[in-house]
C-alpha cells in the first residue's frame, strides 16, 4: 500500500468482525480478572491454574 499524500486521511480498510470478536474475548478476560484466585494466581501449578480458569470460565457462561 502507497503511503497517503500530504493532503489524504490515511485510511485502512478493516474487517469488523475481527473487532467485535476481539472485545468479546477482551471482556472474558476483564470478567475472569474479577476472581480474585484467576488475578493474582494463586495456585502453585500451570494444571492447577487451568483448571480454576475452566472453573471459572463454566461458571460464568452458565
């Protein structure tokens, strides 16, 4: 793509779909940091950690 002349806005087509989709999953993430154990990773263990964030994630979509 050629740079804008001086004068021209520069204008980037974008899709909106990877915008709406990219809040959805920056919403789930603000939603999951409102679990105190999800924010400050309180589990010693990567398996642990997961499985709290499933927890989580289940008990919000239900």
């Amino acid at each position: 793509m050629a740079p804008a002349a001086a004068g021209e806005a520069d204008v980037r087509p974008c899709s909106t779909n990877s915008s709406t989709s990219g809040a959805v999953v920056e919403r789930c993430f603000n939603r999951l940091k409102q679990w105190r154990g999800i924010a400050t990773r309180y589990e010693k263990t990567a398996e642990s950690y997961r499985a709290a964030i499933i927890l989580t994630s289940l008990l919000m979509w239900a």
